[in-house]
C-alpha cells in the first residue's frame, strides 16, 4: 500500500525497505508476463485482473507459512522429552528446549520423564498354606527409556498393572498366611518390587519401579474377627516377652555381681586357709625341733596348753577322784565372780585408805 508517492512511513521516518506491494507486483509480471504481451491491447485489462489474484495467493502462502512453522516449532521442559516418528518410524528422542518437527508428517509423543506416578490395586491372593488373603499393593514409577514406553509396548501402564498383579501372586502364594499379615510384608514388597522390574525389563516397557509398598493385609471378612484375636494374642506375647527380657536384664547383672562377689570371697577363704595351713605346719616343726631337745618338758609344756585351753573355754570342771567313785564338781563361774568381787572390794578398800 502506497502512502501518496512519498518514501515516508506514516509516521514520518524514511523507509528505504522496498515496498511489499512492488515485490508482489514484480512476482505476478514474472508469473503472467507472457500472456500480458500476447493479449496486445486487452494485456492490461488482464494484467489488472490477474495481480489482485496473485497477491491473494502470495498471501494466503505466506500465511500457511507462518502457521506451519507455528506448529512445527515447539519446547520442551526441563521434565520433557519427545520421540519423533517420522512416516511412523522412529526418527529422533528430542530433548529439552527449543525442536522442530515436519507437521502433518511427523508424529511427536511428549512424556515427564522426572514425574514419579503411583498406581494401587487391592486382589484376593492364595498364599502357600491355602488360605486366602486380600493384599492391597501400590507401586511408584517413572519413565526411564522414553523410546521403549512409546514403541515397545501399546499400553506400558496397563502392563505395569498386569504385572504387579502377576509378581504378586507370585510371591504371596511362597508365603504363608501368617507371614503375610505379619512380619512378612517389607519382605514380600521387597521382592515384588524385584519381580516386577524383571516382567517390565523383558517387555521393554521403558519403565522403572522406584518402591513397592504392601499397604495393607486382611484376611477375609468371614473370619477377621478370629485373626483379629490372633493379632491380639501375638501383640500379648510379644509384651510379655519384652517384660521378661527388661526383667533378665536387671535380674542378670545382679546375679553375675553376686556370684563375682562369692568367688572373691572363696578366693580370699582359699588364701586364708592356705597360710594357716602353711602357720601350723611351720610351728609343728619348731614344735618337733624343740621336742627332740627335750622330749619331757616338751610333753608336759604341750599338756599343760592343752589344758590350758580347754579349762579356759568351760564353767563347770569335774575331777575324778581315786579314792572314791565320786565326781567333784570346780563351779569355776562361781568361784571367778567371787575372786572378781573380793578384787573389787580389796580396790575400793585401797581407795579409800589414799583418801585418807
């Protein structure tokens, strides 16, 4: 569109790009120049209805330009990937960024590679003693292998559903039922998780199991209440065996201390004995020596000591006498309290002739 013959744009400033409508004009004498100069007079009455034409499709092109490449440019996230397929064989595994893509002939799968997803099912499974338990599993995953979750397999999620049910099974059914609702399930979620990731790795589903989790474990309705007073009757034991340990625990030390103490003890009578021993031996051989010397007064040094200590211990001495068959009885208590009161009374006696 011209602005009155002045090279102005119309707001004042030159413009020296050459004008949009000159190019279309140029383009449509190219395209009709031969029939203008065969038309002899009438080529301008037909160039004048053939250029509004051809600048209508110019535009109309130019537009499908703009629009195609719109929608064969596009970006990706940080989280994103893409998988080209062109003529619907696979081309290329887009990062993230800025891609192109032929519209119209290429097919473009986008996938969050980064988000985890989770997926939970509850089933009813038979374990190795035949009993039946419903199990409620879930199970957290992300696309590893964008390539095989969009070629390799038509519905990944579905498999993954499949599967866990499968290595579930599996697994359950080579535990018994008490494992199961008990202190079996971080072990069976653990080799579910194992099972699982094998069945996916073979179908090439391009996914990856981050955990399995067992949620929860019931035995059929019909008989919970009965495992529910199992439950309760294991929780008691497992209490009362905590309170027998606790009591081992503070009862076993004790013992040990005592038993230590009792040795200690054994130990110091044995080393006591021992040097009384070894005492007795050594005054016997000086005893010996001595009696060697003097055989006599030896004996009668040893009776007297002998006799000595037995009078020493006893109250009461009976002496046999020759002449007659009668015992005399020596009341050496009674004769020791007066030998006692005659020295108090001699003492006080003593006393009192100082004071005079």
């Amino acid at each position: 569109m011209n602005w009155d013959n002045q090279n102005k744009d119309p707001w004042g400033g030159k413009n020296d790009a050459p004008d949009f409508d000159e190019l279309v004009k140029k383009f449509s004498s190219i395209l009709g120049g031969k029939k203008s100069s065969s038309g002899g007079s009438g080529g301008s009455s037909g160039g004048s209805f053939k250029l509004p034409t051809t600048r209508i499709l110019l535009y109309a092109l130019f537009g499908f330009l703009i629009v195609y490449a719109s929608q064969s440019i596009y970006q990706l996230d940080a989280s994103e990937r893409a998988v080209i397929l062109r003529f619907g064989k696979f081309y290329e595994e887009q990062q993230e960024g800025l891609n192109f893509r032929l519209a119209g002939i290429d097919e473009r799968y986008i996938e969050n590679v980064s988000l985890t997803r989770r997926y939970s099912q509850t089933n009813s499974m038979l374990t190795k003693d035949e009993n039946i338990v419903d199990v409620t599993v879930s199970a957290q995953y992300r696309i590893a292998n964008l390539k095989d979750f969009v070629l390799n397999v038509k519905d990944p999620e579905l498999s993954l559903r499949q599967a866990i049910e499968s290595a579930l099974r599996h697994v359950v059914g080579d535990n018994s039922l008490e494992e199961t609702l008990t202190v079996g399930r971080e072990q069976i979620a653990q080799e579910v998780q194992t099972r699982l990731q094998q069945i996916l790795d073979i179908y090439a589903t391009g996914l990856l199991v981050q955990q399995v989790n067992i949620e929860k474990t019931d035995p059929p309705a019909a008989v919970k209440d009965a495992f529910d007073d199992v439950v309760a009757a294991r929780e008691d034991k497992e209490k009362l065996q905590n309170e027998a340990e606790r009591y081992a625990l503070t009862i076993v030390p004790e013992a040990r201390g005592q038993a230590q103490a009792r040795i200690r003890n054994a130990e110091g009578y044995l080393l006591e004995v021992i040097a009384n021993a070894e005492g007795e031996v050594g005054r016997f051989t000086q005893l010996l020596e001595e009696y060697q010397k003097a055989p006599e007064v030896t004996r009668d040094r040893m009776y007297i000591d002998a006799m000595q200590k037995v009078l020493s211990s006893t109250t009461k001495v009976m002496i046999d006498i020759d002449s007659g068959n009668n015992l005399m009885l020596l009341p050496l208590d009674k004769m020791m309290e007066q030998g006692n009161k005659i020295d108090l009374n001699q003492l006080r006696l003593r006393q009192g002739e100082e004071d005079e």
